[in-house]
C-alpha cells in the first residue's frame, strides 16, 4: 500500500506545527475536562473493525469450528461468524491489536484458503454520530479572531468541539454530520467575517475498482502519479495482474465519481475505471468453484469408465478380454492400464481430498475428507500389494481399483451437485441484487443551477444531492425525493405491496423500484450502502451467517462422528476377520480366490465412505438460508437464525397501540371550550405549544388548528400551499419558552410568560388543575368511543379539551383473531387511559389489556409475561417501544417506524401490515418443521446405512454393498438434505381464510 500526506498545509513544514494539528481536540477535551478521544488508550479500545473473508476448503461444520477456533485465538478478536454455505467469514477486531494479515494467517495456519473481500476491513468507530473534520481558516490576525471562530463553531447545532490553531490557519471540528454539514460549517464560519475551506475528516471508506487500460508497470507508474495528486486519498494499491486498484478515501473529501473522472482526465482517455459490485465478484467466485468442480469430475469419470469397463464388462468379451489377460513383463495388460489410470484418479484429481485431510488432521479435527481418503487409500493400497503379490507369486488375489477410482468419482458427482443445490439456497439475495441498475441518468447544472445537459453513470457512482432522471419503465438507481414530475412506482419487491404507489413532488423513492408512468426527477439522499436495497440485503446476509441454536447439536455430532466411524470400521474389519479366522462363517460367503482378510477389507472400507456428516452439518444453515431469503421477498426481514427459532415457539404477541393496531395518522375530531376563551385562542395557544413536539397526536393538533383558521385561503398547488403554509406559522404561531415535553402525561412551556399544560389527567393533577364535572363527562364519553382525550390548561387554570381519534388498521381484527386460531394469545399494550385502551382492544377482539404504561414499564410487562417460561413478541414501531422490543424473545418492528425500533428488533417487517406477524411465525414453524426432517434424513441415513455397509443383513440376506456404491450413497445424502431445504422456496404466506378457517363461497 502506498500511504498518502492528506493535504499539504502550507508554511507547516516544521515538527512542531504538525504536532499542533495532531494534538487540537486533545487539547479541547482537556480543557473540558475530558478524555481526549485522539491518542487516549480508552478511545482506542471503542474502536473497531469488521473484515469479511472469503474461506476455501470448508466441507462441514467441523470446518467452520476449525476456523471459528483458529481466528478467535488470535488477541484482538471479538466475535467471530463462519457461513459453511457462502464460504464467508465475518470478524470483528481492534485494528490497533490485530491485522487482516493476522487474520488471513489464522485461517490458513487452520488448513483453509483465505483472501480479505474488497468491500470490508476498515476501521470503524463503534459511535458513527461524530466525525473529526479539518478546516483552513483565512483572515486570523490574533488570539480574539481564534477565539471568535471557536465561540462562533460551538455554538452551532451538532458541533460537539472546536479547536482553531492560529499558527497553521487550521481549525479542527468535532460534528455529527447527520446533524450539520461540512458546507454548513463553513458557512458559518465565512458569516463569522472569515474565509474558509474543508480540507479532509476521519471519515474513511474503501472501493476496488476495475482497471482498463493498465497493462505494465509504466501505466501503474502513470496511474500512481495521478492518485497521489488527489486530495482525500488516504491509501492505495494498484495490482497489474487484476487490473484493479483497491483505494481508502474520505468521502467527505473527495466522492467516488470525481476519482473515477480523474483517472480518466489524468491519463487523457487512455485509463478508464469502473466500480467492481463484491455481490458480482462473490457470483463469479462461486461459479468458479462449481466450474473448477464440473472439470475435475469430468476428468475423474473419463479415466474411472475404462477402469469399471476392464472389470466388468470386457472379461464377457473374448477378443478383449484375450488382449487385456496378455502379458506385459509380470503384469497382465488388464491390471497395468487400471494401475496406471487409478493412479492419476487417486492422486492427481483426488488430491484436493488429501490435501484437506492433512489441514484438518494436522489441526486436531476431522471431516469428510479423511473418511473419503482413508476408504480409498486403503482400497489402493490393497489392490497394488494383490497387484505385486500376483506378480511374483503366480496367485492371482483379487483387486479392487475401481472401487477406489469410482468412489472419487461419486464423490465429486455429489460435490457439484452439492454446489449447484447450494447456489440456489442464496437465490434471494441474487435477485435483490440485481434490481439495482447498471446505470444512472445525471441531469447536469451550471454555475447559476440550471440544467444544462444530461449524461449517463455507472448506478455505483450516483452521490448525495445528484438530481437524476427516471424514465419510465426504468428502475430508480438511489433512494432520494422528487424534486419534479408526478408517476406511479411500482414497489412491490422492495415492500411486498402490490399496488402501485403515487409519486409527487417531496413524495420519497426507494431505490430498485419501477417507475411505471410519468419522468420523474430526484434527488438522491442516500447512496451506496446506506439506501433501503442495500440494508435489506445487508439484513439477509446477516441473518444467513448466523447460527441457529439448533445447530449446536450438528456441530457436536460432527465434532465426534468421523472418530466414531473410525472406529466402527475398524470393529468391523476385527470383527469380520477374527470371525472368520475361527471359522464362524462358511468360506462359500466369499469366492475362491478370495480370503477372509479382503472379505473383511471391503466391509471396512463401505463403513468408512458410506457414513456422511456433511448431511448433518448442511440440515440447519441450507434452510435458514432459503428461509430468510423467502421472507425478504415477502417483505419480512429475519435478524438471525436465533430469532427464526425462537419465534416457532411463541406464546404471547404483545402489541403496541398507537401506529402499530392502528394507523398512527391521528385526527382531531372534535375541540370544545369549558371556559369564556374563543375557540379559535383556544386553538391557537394548543398549537403553538405543541409545534415544538414530534409526537404523532402534537402534528394532528397543529393540523387541525391551521386548517380552522387557514382553509380556503391557501393556493391550490401543493408547493404553493407548503411554502405559504411554512410562512404562515412562522407568523401565526405565538413564542413558547421552556418547553418540555413529559414522558407518559404530555408537554408544558411558558406562553406569554404563563405556563401551558396539555395532556392526560396525570399532568393536570400533578400540577394542581382540576378539571369541571362537565368537561371529566365529556372525556369520558370521547374514550368510551375509542377516542383519546387532551386535556388544556393555562395559568393554572382548565381551558379545554380535544377528542383525537387513531382509526385501526383495516386487518387488524383478523390477524388478532388468526393469532388466536394458531394458538397464540395476543395482548395489547399502550400508555393511553384504560376507557380508551379498552374501547380500542374490544374491537380489535384482544382481551388482555395492559394500558396506563409508561415506556419504561413496557419491557416490565414483558418480562412479567416471561416469568412462567413463556416465548413473547413483541410487535412496535416507536422509540418508546425499543426497550420492549429488546426485552422480548422475538421483538418485531413494523417497516414504518423509527430507527432506533428497527435496531433493537429481531424481525423486520417492510410493509405496514400486521398480516405480516403471521408470516413471520408461520414461516418460522415451516423452516424448523423441515430442519426437523433434514436432520431425521441425516440421522437416520446414517443410522440405517452404516450397518448395511458393515454387513449387518449378510448372514441373512447375502446383501454386500461394494464400496464404490457406498461412496454414491454417501455424495447422494447431502445433496438430498441440501434439495430437502430448496423445497422452503415452494413457501407461500398463510392466507387469513384458511388461517381462520372461512369457507369463501
């Protein structure tokens, strides 16, 4: 890697300054009295790195363990996840104690082949909220301007410190950039009196671009040349082989597409770069691996059918069988041509079996491997002592090398076929991949803004604040907002929801979508990883390289199968022999020229291939793999493998009240006075307290307050109407001071220095205010009616109230009483009064209330309901409803609802329907159903197979299997577990007819 100066800072060439810039925060955070977060030990210890590594070799899960163990050993690692399915493993580590060298190193010293994925390894702060940023600052005279500048800085809305440093002109700023931009902070600084430019920030990110046009090291010279010149760059390496180079970069220095260009302009057209997609890089890895494993079985059977050919068919055939009995030197013709093709068999094409035999013995553990070269090398060896013995002895004993050459064979017939069933498994994450499109189209501005033009990018290269055109029948490239023109979208594959959906000017595009009608114009808001397509497939990776903890049991077994089978071939091989040493057995049950040592051989050798742990370590991850691609296509996002089992189970669905049974878009439906206030003060007043607060009912009282003094007097366009409406309140509304908003009981602040209270009866007790018989009548009429009350009250005094009114959720009814027929009882759970839970519970048909909770108490009621053992969901949208969704077994969080729910939940649900939770759990119930049949098929395979082969029926029955048909046995039985769990993609969601049990006439 070539390391990279960020930006040359002029007239800083002495020591001394540099350790100034390097030592700003330090100094601020010690001033403050805190840690500084730069070279302070204990802000090293909360950063972190995730590397995600692509490892060959890997069989079964005692493989996956080997790596797990290996990488988990090294002293920096702090959680390790290994997929036997898509040969990934995910690993986070302190990049400050531990390398992806080191890593790579463990995995290989394990006996694996291992190489970093370009789109990982770099470090990240476990906070993402803050970045450091350096600015050069022009105009500073003396200490006055320096600390003009830093008063000026934290006093802006997001700045968490700022420290200018007046001898390099520089000013280093600590922000959280979801709250204010770089550009906003220059900004500032200019309105300040000062100039000002950004110049890089400890944001990093890393790209692997494809190359065209670098052949030599000359064009890797020329190419060095530019990147070097580029500000923002922090490392970068240039690999001729690949054609590719692999670049750290700050993003808030310099975007994707401005390096892209500048190779291009830098090398006058000669160079040109593309972004690699890893997901295309993973597919043609995979088809590597399934092409490399077609062309050594082709291989195998082309020399393993004239092998079987010479055994059994020619010895019928008399000019042949004459020319292959013919002698050549003290070998028959026959016996030379079957020696020297099983010899390139065994160890030329069969040399990948002992080279992962010798990885997995040198380390201490066992896989399929060494069964497969231990059966087949005892049957070579064999046959080539009976070969020479015959030789120089005249007795010809038999020999058996096409057994050894037609297990191989078998073997890696079962291989392919176990990678192309395995390929199918992650069919769901390839179709989200590819509703991204290839390419974008840029409506191009000039200096005053205007459109000057269009031109077409590669999707990967859309930036923040691009303005793109969308036409119809093409695919949105990014997520963004319309900025012009109206259409229908059609986002049925991101949210399952099959109607198309409106789109107009402010409306927000999912990227992937179709739009289906009009030209729309958006502007991009998030790009890369950060859109809804990625994280979803981000989500599904995840969940896939999770284990279930099911899979424990798998891991156990294998870790000890293959010594178990060891043994029980070698019991046989005793067995057999010692028995017919003593003459237990008539010599008739083996032919003449045969003994009872290779009797006995032969029986050994079917235990040793026959027996298969590959069925049981695939039973789990194939089925948690279709399964959480299936229900990403359904519009339900699984977390992890342990979420999948633990909601089969599930006895109790807790559900949140406000936006989850209903549709959280409250509406004032009635206001009334109880004192000599106008009604239009009255409304007035509601408002201008409840502006400064986010809660769902707060916006629908301020909608109703406008419309009753505004309606009618408003332009007819909708942005029109937005940008009067915006100037109007900025006018209309009266100043609240201290506002605060009270968690569980509503808001206060101060109006015309006299205090305001709007909310429950708690608030209006707590403060003294009672409330007139007349006015407690009516409230209890509107909560007998499902409607919830607002309670108004100014200098103390009881002014009012208003009814609001949530409508339920169209389906809400019958998914609650679904739940019910599939056995589960649902409960509700909300912080509105009893009369109103109450009303609201009645008609959705759940019996089991709890109201009156605060947020906090809402994990309590949780844990309540988990006293007796009891599996509970929980199902929300808030940030109120985090604590719950964390505290349950299963937390659910419906796809419209805040962050901060999504995070702390283990299901996702895209769509905003409660249809939904019943996919959720019944698709659970089904996968474990067939991992329950995947591992009764494993289990009982080997149970069954393994006696067979050690000759358990041949007293009885005369019944031998030949070893050859006992290595087609065991390739076949991981390919039916793996075909087992395919038939999951047949999963359709439970329609609420047949879960209700109506008859539709």
């Amino acid at each position: 890697m070539a390391h990279l100066q960020l930006a040359a800072v002029a007239g800083g060439g002495r020591a001394g300054d540099e350790m100034e810039e390097v030592a700003l925060l330090g100094s601020y955070d010690e001033e403050m009295g805190g840690a500084a977060p730069a070279g302070g030990g204990a802000e090293e210890d909360e950063e972190e790195a995730e590397a995600h590594v692509r490892v060959t070799g890997m069989t079964c899960s005692a493989c996956t363990g080997a790596v797990e163990a290996a990488v988990s050993a090294r002293r920096g690692v702090r959680r390790v996840a290994v997929s036997l399915l898509q040969n990934r493993a995910r690993v986070v580590f302190d990049p400050a104690l531990v390398k992806v060298e080191d890593i790579i190193e463990a995995i290989e010293d394990a006996g694996f082949d291992a190489e970093i994925l370009p789109d990982s390894a770099v470090p990240q702060p476990k906070s993402q909220k803050t970045l450091s940023a350096q600015f050069r600052i022009g105009g500073m005279t003396c200490a006055n301007c320096v600390n003009s500048v830093e008063g000026i800085l934290r006093k802006q809305p997001g700045i968490k410190g700022a420290v200018v440093a007046l001898a390099t002109s520089l000013g280093e700023v600590e922000y959280d950039p979801s709250t204010i931009s770089k550009d906003e902070i220059v900004q500032a600084i200019e309105d300040a009196g000062f100039e000002a430019a950004f110049l890089q920030s400890s944001e990093q990110d890393k790209i692997l671009l494809g190359l065209t046009g670098v052949h030599t090291e000359r064009d890797a010279d020329v190419l060095h040349d530019i990147l070097k010149k580029m500000d923002g760059l922090r490392q970068f390496a240039v690999n001729t082989t690949l054609s590719e180079v692999e670049i750290v970069f700050d993003p808030e220095a310099v975007g994707l597409r401005s390096i892209v260009d500048t190779i291009e302009m830098g090398s006058n057209g000669r160079f040109k770069s593309h972004v690699q997609n890893p997901y295309s890089r993973g597919a043609s890895n995979d088809a590597h691996e399934a092409s490399k494993m077609l062309h050594l079985l082709r291989s195998s059977l082309f020399l393993s059918i004239p092998v079987f050919f010479i055994r059994m068919i020619c010895p019928s055939i008399p000019f042949i069988s004459t020319l292959l009995l013919r002698h050549c030197g003290p070998f028959h013709m026959g016996d030379l041509v079957n020696w020297i093709l099983v010899s390139i068999v065994q160890f030329v094409i069969g040399k990948r079996f002992y080279v992962a035999a010798y990885r997995a013995l040198r380390h201490g553990s066992t896989n399929m491997d060494v069964l497969v070269v231990l059966g087949t090398t005892a049957s070579y060896v064999y046959s080539v002592c009976a070969l020479l013995y015959g030789a120089f002895t005249g007795f010809q004993p038999p020999i058996y090398f096409e057994t050894s050459a037609m297990i191989i064979t078998f073997v890696l017939f079962g291989k392919y076929l176990e990678v192309l069933a395995k390929g199918k498994t992650s069919d769901a994450i390839k179709k989200l991949v590819e509703l991204v499109p290839a390419t974008a189209i840029l409506l191009l501005k000039d200096k005053e803004g205007k459109y000057v033009g269009e031109r077409e990018i590669d999707a990967l290269l859309v930036q923040p604040g691009d303005v793109l055109k969308v036409l119809p029948g093409s695919k949105v490239p990014s997520d963004g907002v319309v900025v012009w023109g109206t259409s229908h979208i059609n986002e049925s594959m991101i949210t399952g929801e099959s109607a198309p959906m409106p789109k107009e000017v402010s409306s927000v595009v999912i990227g992937g979508t179709i739009n289906l009608q009009g030209i729309l114009h958006i502007q991009a808001t998030k790009v890369g990883s950060g859109t809804v397509l990625s994280q979803i497939i981000s989500l599904v990776e995840t969940a896939q390289m999770s284990k279930a903890p099911i899979q424990k049991f798998a891991d156990y077994v294998a870790s000890i199968f293959v010594p178990i089978v060891i043994s029980l071939s070698i019991l046989t091989f005793s067995v057999w022999f010692l028995c017919g040493s003593l003459g237990a057995y008539p010599h008739s049950w083996f032919d003449g020229t045969s003994n009872c040592f290779v009797f006995s051989l032969m029986f050994s050798i079917s235990v040793v291939v026959i027996a298969c742990p590959c069925a049981l370590g695939l039973a789990t991850p194939t089925a948690v793999m279709v399964a959480t691609g299936i229900g990403a296509n359904h519009g339900v996002l699984v977390k992890g493998g342990d979420a999948l089992e633990r909601a089969q189970n599930v006895n109790y669905v807790i559900f949140d009240k406000t936006g989850t049974l209903t549709q959280g878009k409250a509406v004032v439906t009635t206001a009334k006075v109880f004192s000599g206030m106008d009604l239009g003060d009255f409304l007035t007043l509601v408002a201008s307290a409840e502006a400064s607060s986010e809660h769902p009912l707060a916006k629908a009282v301020l909608e109703y307050a406008f419309h009753f003094h505004f309606f009618g007097k408003l332009p007819s366009s909708k942005d029109g109407i937005e940008q009067r409406k915006e100037q109007i309140l900025s006018q209309w509304l009266l100043e609240a001071e201290d506002f605060s908003a009270v968690p569980g009981k509503g808001v206060q602040c101060l109006i015309n220095e006299k205090k305001v209270l709007i909310g429950n009866r708690a608030l209006m007790n707590e403060n003294g205010v009672s409330v007139p018989p007349e006015a407690e009548s009516f409230l209890v009429d509107l909560e007998l009616n499902a409607k919830t009350g607002v309670l108004v009250a100014y200098d103390s005094s009881f002014v009012g109230l208003m009814g609001i009114a949530d409508p339920l959720k169209r389906e809400a009814a019958v998914v609650v009483e679904g739940l019910k027929k599939m056995g589960i009882h649902p409960v509700m759970l909300t912080g509105d009064n009893w009369r109103t839970a109450q009303a609201v519970a009645k008609e959705v048909g759940i019996e089991d209330v709890r109201a009156e909770v605060m947020p906090a108490g809402k994990a309590d009621v949780v844990r309540s309901l988990q006293k007796d053992g009891s599996i509970v969901a929980m199902v929300g949208d808030g940030i109120n409803d985090s604590p719950a969704l964390a505290a349950a077994d299963v937390g659910m969080a419906i796809g419209g609802g805040t962050d901060i729910a999504i995070e702390a939940a283990d299901y996702v649900l895209v769509r905003n329907n409660l249809e939904d939770v019943i996919t959720a759990i019944d698709l659970s119930r089904k996968t474990f159903n067939r991992i329950r049949w995947n591992y009764f098929f494993a289990m009982a395979y080997n149970v069954v197979a393994i006696p067979v082969a050690a000759g358990a029926l041949f007293p009885l029955t005369g019944l031998q299997m030949p070893p050859w048909l006992a290595g087609a046995c065991m390739a076949f039985s991981s390919v039916s577990v793996v075909c087992s769990s395919l038939l999951l993609r047949r999963y359709r969601k439970p329609r609420l007819t047949t879960v209700l049990q109506i008859t539709v006439e």
